[in-house]
C-alpha cells in the first residue's frame, strides 16, 4: 500500500490544515486545535496505510524511554500545544515537578550539541518515572517518527557513540517518512502564514512558553521568539 502512497498530496493536506486553521483567529486556542487536528490526521493516515505484520514489528512501548535523550526539534507552534496541554492537564503538584524539570534540563542541556546531549543521557523532562512519555497525547511530530524493531539496538545505539562506534537501528521508514512529512508542510504552512517557521529544541520552547504564556500570542502576531 506505501508504493500507492502519495505522499506530496499528504503534505499538501498537512499544510492546508495549518493554514485554514489559523488565518481566522490567530490565538494560542487556535494553534493548540490546529495542530490537535493534524496530529488526528497524521495518526489516521498511518494506522490506514501501517499493514498490521508491519505494526507488529514495531518494539517500542511505554516504558522504555531509551531515545528520550537526545536533542528534539519542533516547531513552534507544537510548543503551544504542549506549554497548553500541561498547564490544562497536569495538577498543581505536577505541573510544579514538570516545571521544574523543564528548568534543570534547560540549564543543563542549552549549551550541549547532539553528541554531548546524548553522552550524559539527560533524560526528557516529560519522561515520566515509569519511563513513559507524559505529554503523550501532543508529543512532538518527530518523536511520532521514531520506531525501532529491537530495543537492545536502541541501548546500543545510544550508548556506542561515546565509544566512537554507532549502531543502525532499523525502523518503520513508512512511518518515519510520514511523520517527517508533517512537520514539514507545517512548516511551510507556517511559512505561508508569515509565521517563524524555524526548527526549535523541545526543552527551550516549553520553558520558555512555561515562564511566559503570553509569547504565545506575540508568536502569532508574527513576532520572532528568540529562544
């Protein structure tokens, strides 16, 4: 079924979403409801095209947590949503752990390049104590991209590099495809909108939006946020 995949008419669609959703109201509600409805999208489009003997290949489950290491780029916009989805959803005592988290890692992450972040295995602040992704439901696009067939691979592959060795992990690259693709048409709808469209780190959009919800706003207004 991938090889009769379109996947430029999917990005279209993707970019489409972005921009029909935030040309009426261009608030923080708003980016949170349009990404919500891409991610639905997104999720849809893989469980109609992911064949079930591909699915059942696919090792990853809650509680490994093994790749929640390493540096993730998102879009703005997804730090709306995730910044909206934990204050919305997260009570008193955890959203003050989250925030506080999202604190200590961006002090000990902000300077690191990818290899330095992986080497000392920060984990990610929404990783929770049974090592499972807390903000779930609104996870980064390019976290929806990442599967792995093997868990040990994954411990291999983070943990090699220090030695200067890698190691592949193989992955759904239909899903991977998909998931990138997203992420791409928003950023050109994005783009399309006068919005920033740049690639941002996960931790330091949150913080920041954390800190200060009203940037979320100034963002939308065409403001670039300098993180």
């Amino acid at each position: 079924m991938h090889g009769d995949f379109d996947i430029s008419a999917y990005a279209d669609k993707i970019r489409d979403m972005v921009v029909d959703g935030l040309k009426k109201t261009r608030t923080a509600a708003a980016v949170s409801g349009a990404i919500a409805r891409v991610a639905c999208f997104a999720e849809e489009t893989l469980a109609d095209n992911l064949a079930n003997r591909e699915a059942q290949h696919i090792a990853c489950r809650a509680g490994c947590g093994t790749c929640c290491v390493v540096n993730v780029s998102i879009l703005f916009p997804e730090a709306i949503a995730i910044a909206a989805y934990v204050r919305r959803e997260f009570s008193g005592e955890e959203f003050a752990g989250a925030k506080e988290r999202t604190d200590k890692l961006y002090a000990g992450s902000r300077w690191l390049d990818e290899e330095e972040r992986l080497f000392l295995r920060h984990p990610c602040a929404f990783l929770d104590e049974a090592g499972a992704c807390a903000i779930y439901p609104v996870r980064p696009f390019l976290c929806r991209s990442v599967t792995s067939t093997d868990p040990e691979s994954c411990l291999q592959a983070v943990a090699l590099p220090a030695l200067g060795e890698s190691r592949p992990v193989l992955m759904n690259l239909f899903q991977k495809s998909l998931m990138s693709s997203t992420f791409e048409a928003m950023g050109r709808g994005l783009d399309e909108m006068g919005l920033d469209s740049r690639g941002v780190r996960l931790t330091e959009a949150v913080k920041i939006l954390l800190d200060r919800p009203e940037l979320a706003e100034e963002f939308m207004a065409g403001r670039r946020i300098d993180l």
